[in-house]
C-alpha cells in the first residue's frame, strides 16, 4: 500500500552514480591466494593452475545472467 501511495504521489529517487573505473581488480593488480574445488571434487589453487609464465584471469560479465 505504501509502495503504491509513493507511486502515486510521484516520488522519484535520483539513482547513485558509480565510478566504474574503480570497482574490480587493475591490470597488473595481486591476485589474492584463492582455491575452489572442481568437478572431482579436488581442491584447485590458483598456484597449482599457473603455468612456467603465470596465470592470466579473464573476467567475462554476460547480460544473460
């Protein structure tokens, strides 16, 4: 009831702006230590996943979600 007294009254609430440039990790940013368990169930640490010149981590963010 409150929701549709707020809607009528015509309330609107500004959305906040968020910096994008600052969220999530930098090139050449640490990784922390990090491990998750795969498909066997054995534990994979990003230690034991790095090949002889490292480990690069893509983060890919989908719409369908």
């Amino acid at each position: 009831m409150c929701l549709v007294s707020l809607l009528a009254a015509g309330t609107v609430v500004p959305a906040q702006q968020v910096d994008v440039t600052k969220l999530g990790p930098r090139v050449g940013d640490r990784v922390p230590a990090l491990g998750l368990t795969d498909h066997r169930g054995r534990l994979q640490t990003l230690r034991s996943v790095a090949g002889p010149k490292g480990t690069m981590l893509v983060f890919f963010r989908s719409a369908d979600w």
